[in-house]
C-alpha cells in the first residue's frame, strides 16, 4: 500500500487522473467520468481522534435500567462514534491508488460512506426522545442502504488483484469489515433499546432492573445458551440443505460436552458464525459420499467451558479442505475460482452477513431488489434485516469463513479450523465468557503501518 501521508492522499484524489473501465475481467484507462471528487481536508478534524471501543457488558449498560437519560446516553455515543469511524475508513479509502478506487464496485462503498459521513457528522446533540426517534430514523435508512457494502467490496477486491498486493487487499477487507461490524452493533443496540424504550412493558419510572424476554437487553443476550444456539442453527441448516439435496441423507449434529455453558453475547453473531461452520460441514460430509449408498458419519459438536472462555468445536468427516483451498482459506481475495466468485455474488446484490437470510421464504425473496423501502426496525433489527437480503444456502461466495472470524475477533474470541486431508475438519470458535472484552478495532496506526 503506498504512503499514507496528508500530501500523497492530497495529491492522489485532487489531481485529475483518468479513470479505470473495466473490460473482459481487466482494467483500461479509458474514456469514462471520474467518481466525483470529495475534498480530503473535510475529515482532517475527525481522523486525528480515535474511536472509543465499548464491550459487551458496557453495551448493557444503557439498557439494563432504561431511563430517558440512559437513552439519550446512548444516542449521542452512537451519534458521534459513528462519522468518526466511518472517517478513519474513508481516510483509508483515500490513501489508495486512485485506480483502484475508480473501481466501480469500490468507488460505489466509497460514496456511501461519505455520504453517511455528511448525513451523521452534521446531526447535533440529541436532547430529547423526540430528536432520538428522528435519529433512528435516520439510522434505520443507513442501515437499510449500506446492504449492499459486502457484496460491492468483495467483488471490487477480486476485480483489482494485479493493481495492489493480495496482502495489502486482504488488509483493506479486513479494516473495512470490522469497522462495519463495529458500527452496526451500536447503532443496532441503540435502535434495539429505543424499541424497548417505546414498548408496552416498560416503565419510565420504575427503579427495578429492566430487562427484555429471555435477559435480551438491546441486541445483547445475556445468558447466551451454547447449547441452544446450536440445536436452533442445526434445524435451521438442516431445513436448508434439504430443500438443497432433495431426499439425501444428512448427517446427523450430535452435542456433547457441557451444554449449560452461557455467556453474554449478540444472539444473530454467533448464529451466523456457528450456521456458517456447520453449513460448510454438512455440505462437505453429503458431497464426499455418493447418493443414499454409504453410511454419513455425524457431525459432533463439543462445547467446553473454561473459567474466562467457551470453546465450540465442530468435528465432521467430510474429507476435509482440498490443498487448493487449504492456504487460501480465511483470504477475501487470494485463491482460485475467482470468475464463480464474481458470478454468485452478482446474484447477491445485498447481504446482511446474518443466518437468517439463508432461509426466507420465496415471497419475500421475489420482493428483493434496488428498492428503497425497508421494514419497520420496531419488530427487530435482526429480522428486519433478514427480510432485505436473501442467498441460497448452497452459493459459494467465498466469504462465510473469512467474515465468521472477523466476527469471532470482534469481542476478543477465535476462530481456526485443523483439517486432515482425506478425513475431515475440526472447527475451533473461542468466546469470551465474561463480557468484559473491548471491540477489536483498526486503529489508524495500524493502518499507516500498510
């Protein structure tokens, strides 16, 4: 990655230079009108101050005694953490190769980050619950219309391999995403809350500890049962591959170790995680056999509870990853197959990166384009957006393991995966018990080191 300097930003996105057109797979600097030009100096004030990192259990805290003081608390933190982490990662937009950001797919995420960076750094402090719903109007909007940001990079990150180091692009990816995630966990936590704030059950006055069904505060529950979490993704990838492979025997998901293991966590992050492993299992373990002629060996998960963390392994036969795959397996743009990558992700024009958008039903799917009109956030961020994006279960994006540990790393957790060639795989994912960890953020030194 080149420099990261003021002056080099400067020089790169204000002098003119002729943008790239892509042809056939390939670049030309031919004749085509430049993204529009935004001035660099505009985020100075914003980049030069570092994102505040919240936990788990600091997240709950807005929530667990709502008061309208908590409420607006927390407004205004996801008021101004949000431009200034979308800031940092337009300032690493910026310091690109101007012709790899006249990429179409990369110069489309560009212009919607700062167009969210115009939109929140010109909100003003929200100092009544009045001026917060019309925040979360605003949020829900955002929310709504940035669907498009992983299918865009992704596919811009495979189109400009030859113009930056895979290195370098797997970093960019990586940055991006994680600041993604970062930043639609507090502003789905503050939606989540406003909806709790305006329920029938709650009371402004009341001095007792307030929490949803099921110890739900927001988005965040607080006695997450291992167990459970996996018996639901297990029906739920079970439904889907049958609907995949027709009659074909599945194999069965047995649980083992201790399953009263819970521990505060974001119920839909870690479906997504434990969906996406189990997913690749079974598909592996039914594709390794012929049809209805050999037994299928089951898929055992094991949950282990330790003192500061759980540990969820997800054992399969499924004949493990190919030495193909294997060295390339948690990259965003190294690898082959790279033309049936760019294919299947043209048919995923949105993606919420949630388990549940695996599994809408046909009428919703129908309802699916370029539409500007999102759900009603009330009923639940999490479903609400799963009716926005919708992927067949079986379409390879090459993307569910390397976003299922930025999403494992988030709160300090792991993710690795020991495959045996010609047997199987074993899946390790690592959760923090206690809550207490801070988000993992990118820092602009970190950056700048590139």
């Amino acid at each position: 990655m080149p420099e990261t300097g003021l002056a080099r930003r400067a020089q790169s996105w204000t002098a003119y230079a002729p943008t790239v057109v892509r042809r056939q797979g390939r670049y030309n600097h031919t004749n085509a009108n430049p993204p529009p030009w935004r001035p660099a100096t505009v985020l100075d004030e914003w980049v030069q101050r570092e994102a505040r990192p919240i936990s788990l259990r600091q997240l709950t805290f807005f929530g667990r005694t709502l008061t309208e003081a908590r409420l607006l608390g927390s407004a205004n933190y996801v008021r101004t953490e949000l431009p200034l982490r979308i800031a940092h990662r337009l300032r690493d937009m910026q310091s690109l190769p101007y012709v790899v950001v006249t990429n179409p797919h990369l110069s489309h995420v560009y212009e919607l980050y700062y167009k969210a960076f115009e939109c929140f750094h010109k909100i003003p402090e929200i100092q009544s619950v009045e001026d917060n719903d019309r925040y979360c109007e605003i949020l829900t909007s955002m929310l709504n219309e940035h669907l498009t940001v992983i299918p865009r990079l992704q596919m811009g990150v495979l189109e400009i391999q030859g113009l930056m180091k895979p290195d370098e692009t797997d970093k960019l990816m990586t940055t991006l995403l994680r600041s993604r995630i970062s930043r639609r966990v507090i502003a789905q936590q503050h939606l989540a809350l406003t909806d709790t704030f305006h329920s029938p059950w709650y009371f402004p006055n009341a001095k007792n500890t307030i929490e949803g069904p099921d110890d739900l505060v927001g988005e965040v529950l607080l006695h997450c049962n291992a167990k459970e979490t996996v018996e639901k993704c297990a029906n739920t990838i079970t439904a889907l591959m049958q609907s995949t492979y027709g009659h074909t025997r599945l194999p069965e998901i047995k649980l083992l170790g201790h399953l009263g293991a819970t521990f505060p966590y974001i119920p839909s992050i870690l479906e997504y995680i434990i969906g996406e492993l189990l997913r690749n299992s079974v598909q592996a373990t039914v594709e390794q056999r012929p049809r209805n002629t050999s037994p299928i060996p089951p898929i055992h998960v094991t949950i282990c509870e330790a003192e500061q963390h759980v540990i969820i392994r997800i054992s399969d036969q499924g004949g493990g990853v190919s030495r193909e795959i294997l060295p390339y397996l948690w990259s965003f743009s190294k690898g082959p197959r790279k033309q049936m990558r760019l294919e299947n992700l043209n048919k995923v024009p949105r993606m919420a990166a949630t388990m549940q958008e695996l599994s809408v039903n046909s009428e919703t799917k129908q309802g699916i384009g370029c539409g500007t009109n999102g759900p009603d956030f009330n009923t639940g961020s999490e479903h609400s957006l799963s009716t926005l994006t919708s992927r067949p279960p079986d379409l390879r994006l090459g993307m569910g393991l390397p976003i299922s540990r930025l999403y494992a790393e988030y709160w300090a957790g792991s993710l690795e995966l020991h495959s045996l060639e010609g047997y199987g795989v074993d899946a390790f994912l690592q959760i923090p018990k206690l809550g207490n960890k801070n988000e993992q953020l990118a820092t602009r030194a970190s950056i700048d080191a590139v």
